[in-house]
C-alpha cells in the first residue's frame, strides 16, 4: 500500500510541470498536430524495435511480483523511449517545445 501511496504522490507532482507546446515558425495548429502524430507513431514502433516485449529472465522465476515488477520496468523503459523519440523527431522538424504562459485570471 505505501508504495501504492509514493507513486501517487510522484505523479501528482510530476503532474505540476510547465505544460509546453511544439511551435515552428510558419506552421499551423493542423499542421504541427499531423506532425505530431507522426513522430509519435515512428516513436512507438522504434521504441518496440529496441524494447521488445518477451521473457523475462530466468533469475527468480517464482518470487512473488517478478513478472509484474519485469513488465513494468518494460513499459516504463518504453514510454521514456517513445517520449526522447518523439522530441528528437519533432526538433528535426524544425520544432521547438516552449512554455505555455499562464493567463491571469
């Protein structure tokens, strides 16, 4: 339960980051969000390419959690892959990630 609880509490913080949008100069919101999505789906292919999903290895086949503890350390390793992925992709583009300002209201 308590580490139910800390992972809880890291995303709401995590949560709390400066939101942020690609802009290029001269492209339109269509446009970035059709880039976007390609980069993101070039992204999860390549990140499956170098982080297959399989079996895991044969160390502690029946201690309790194993399996549970490999698949998510797999799919952690992939989302952070497909994110570095994508942002390689979207600056090649010619985009930037820049700061949402915050209305006053």
């Amino acid at each position: 339960m308590r580490k139910v609880a800390a992972i809880a509490l890291l995303l709401a913080v995590a949560a709390c980051g400066t939101p942020a949008r690609w802009e290029k100069p001269g492209a339109t919101d269509q446009t970035t969000a059709a880039d976007a999505v390609e980069c993101r789906r070039a992204a999860s292919q390549e990140s499956f390419l170098y982080n297959p999903y399989g079996w895991p290895p044969p160390l502690w086949p029946y201690r309790r959690g194993y399996w549970l503890n490999w698949y998510q350390m797999q799919e952690s390793q992939r989302f952070y892959a497909e994110n570095r992925l994508t942002a390689f992709c979207m600056r090649n583009k010619g985009y930037e990630l820049v700061p949402i300002p915050k209305t006053q209201g």
